[in-house]
C-alpha cells in the first residue's frame, strides 16, 4: 500500500504546486497577454503528462509482466487515496 500512497501524495503535491506558482504568476504579470493562455494550455498538457505518469506508470508495468489482478488494485488504490486528498482539499475549501 506504501506505493499507491506515494502515487497520490506526489499527485497532490503537485496540484499545490502549480496552484501555488500560478498564484504568484498572476501577481506579476500583466493582466491581460497573449502567454497567458498559451501557458496555461501547455501546463494542462504537463499535468496530463504528469498525472498519466503517476497514475499508469507502475499499474501498466505489472499488467505487462502479467500481473493484472495486481495492476487493477494498484491504480484503483492510487485512485482511492488520490480522491481522499480530494475530498480534503474540498473540506478546507468549505471550512476557510
């Protein structure tokens, strides 16, 4: 189960990650550039990147090596644990 924790915990943190540099971003830049858009395209398709990484990586490497009872469990786990993070990000949204 350690693994599939780290999977998500990695996941979250680099949610809060981004959210915390385009925070910042927004404070210096100029409201209104054409960058804008653009970097925010190419950071979706980073994160897309990212998140497939995190989430398939290790789930399609067991599955190759025909562990495929293993490889569901894994990324079901990642999921699970991903969306208590989820849900606690949604909690301290609701509380602050």
């Amino acid at each position: 189960m350690k693994k599939p924790f780290l999977h998500a915990l990695t996941a979250a943190l680099y949610i809060v990650v981004i959210v915390l540099i385009i925070n910042i971003v927004t404070l210096i830049l100029p409201k209104e550039t054409i960058l804008i858009p653009m970097s925010l395209l190419s950071l979706f398709v980073l994160s897309a990147a990212v998140m497939g990484y995190l989430f398939l990586s290790e789930p399609l490497q067991l599955y190759l090596d025909n562990q495929k009872k293993e490889a569901v469990a894994f990324f079901i786990k990642t999921v699970g644990i991903f969306a208590c993070f989820a849900i606690l990000f949604l909690i301290l949204l609701l509380i602050v």
